[in-house]
C-alpha cells in the first residue's frame, strides 16, 4: 500500500468514526476511538491509531491523558504540539462547559451536574485542587473559584478569606471540594479539622457550609454521609460553651 492509499483509508476510518458520534453520540465508542478522533484533530492527515493506544497504555486512563501536561504527551510517539494543544484545548472547553452550566442552577435541584464538574474538573489530578462553589439565600449558584492548588490542610486554605470572598459576592451558602490524588475517598483529619473551621466560621458570619465533597475513585459528600450535621452538633456545642451556656 502506498501513501496516497494509506492515507485514504485513514480518511476513511476517522470518516467513520464521526459519522458513528453524529448517529449516536458516544455510545459504543471506545476510550481509544475517542482519543484518536481528538487527536486527528490536531493533525487531520496523520494516523492516530497508534499514538492513542500508546497513550492510554502509558497514562492508564483517558482522563489521566487528557489531564496530562503537553511535554508528557509529547513522550508519545506520534504525538506533537497540534495533537498536544487539541487535547488540551477540549479539555479546557469540557471544563468551561460543565462550568458555565451550573450558573444560576439551584444546587438541590442540580447536585448531579455539581458532581459531574468536580469531577471532570479534579479526578485524575496529580496535585490537590481546592474548589469553592458559592451560593445565593436560594441556594442558586453563583460562581465556583479554585482557591488553591497542592497539600490542602489549614496551612494552605485561609477560612477568613473565603468567608471574605463569599460575603463579597453576596452568598449566603458554600460548597467545598478537593480530591485525593491517590483515589482515596476517605477523610483525613485535616479535612475534618478544615471542614469544622470552615463551618464555624461561616456560621458566625451568616454563611453556611452545606458540603464538603472530596473526589478521588467515585466522590464522597460529608452531607450525604451524615457528617455536617455531626460537625454542626459540635460547632454548636463549641458556640455553647464559648457563650458559657
């Protein structure tokens, strides 16, 4: 097969390939077929069969690859800056997206697309993130910030700050998340620590924390596993006592 032929039936294949997504979305697509469509857009002429095995085969996942800095991928054979920034660019539109979709939402009514940010916006990250999702007196979503990236504990994350931050946005209700680059969904003692400080403070401004969701393999919500509302009895007690009530 010469390279006129060998070209025009990889025109071919990746012809297939979007009339499949067109037909049906991504039903039925493997996590290489995605990658190879992804990367044939940086480099529509070339063969992206390869490079997308490869790829997966040496970061695990499709969305550790998707997360992975521009100079790893270009370990990958096959791979270079227009594949790289294609890769790149969807991932960041991806986040934009589930982003953008949430503003204004009420959160009780939109906790599953709430879920579905964190978790493209975190799992997989070899680095903690620390993301707050501010909410209005109806619980409507005003905006998500990450506030900060490395070792979360209260040495990294200032409770007076995003406190400050909510009240400058007017929001009367919080939401927290972090993951745990091991995949772990257990919490450690720093973030119960954390989440106390943060709901204490919060609740002497008027500002009440309503989760703490950590993402890892899955996620975990303090709320749904009855933790806030023993983290709110001992704030209580705490208020108590400080009161000499």
């Amino acid at each position: 097969m010469n390279k006129e032929e060998w070209q025009k039936k990889g025109a071919g294949h990746r012809q297939r390939l979007r009339d499949r997504f067109l037909e049906r979305g991504l039903d039925g697509f493997s996590d290489a077929e995605i990658l190879e469509l992804l990367l044939s857009f940086g480099t529509p002429r070339s063969d992206c069969k390869e490079p997308s095995r490869a790829a997966l085969d040496k970061f695990g996942s499709l969305s550790a690859v998707l997360e992975e800095p521009l100079a790893g991928l270009q370990e990958i054979k096959g791979i270079g800056p227009k594949n790289g920034f294609a890769v790149h660019f969807i991932q960041a539109v991806a986040r934009r997206y589930l982003k953008d979709r949430l503003q204004g939402k009420r959160y009780l009514h939109s906790s599953s697309a709430v879920r579905d940010y964190l978790n493209h916006a975190m799992r997989g990250l070899k680095k903690e993130v620390f993301i707050v999702i501010y909410l209005d007196s109806s619980h409507a979503i005003l905006d998500s910030v990450t506030v900060a990236e490395g070792t979360v504990n209260l040495n990294t994350i200032y409770p007076r700050e995003l406190i400050k931050q909510a009240l400058q946005k007017n929001a009367a209700a919080m939401i927290v998340a972090h993951n745990h680059p091991s995949g772990s969904l257990e919490p450690s003692t720093q973030d119960m620590q954390l989440t106390r400080t943060l709901f204490l403070l919060g609740n002497m401004m008027q500002v009440q924390l309503l989760d703490h969701i950590i993402i890892g393999n899955g996620s975990y919500s303090f709320a749904d596993q009855g933790l806030m509302a023993t983290i709110r009895e001992q704030c209580c007690e705490t208020m108590e006592s400080l009161h000499g009530t």
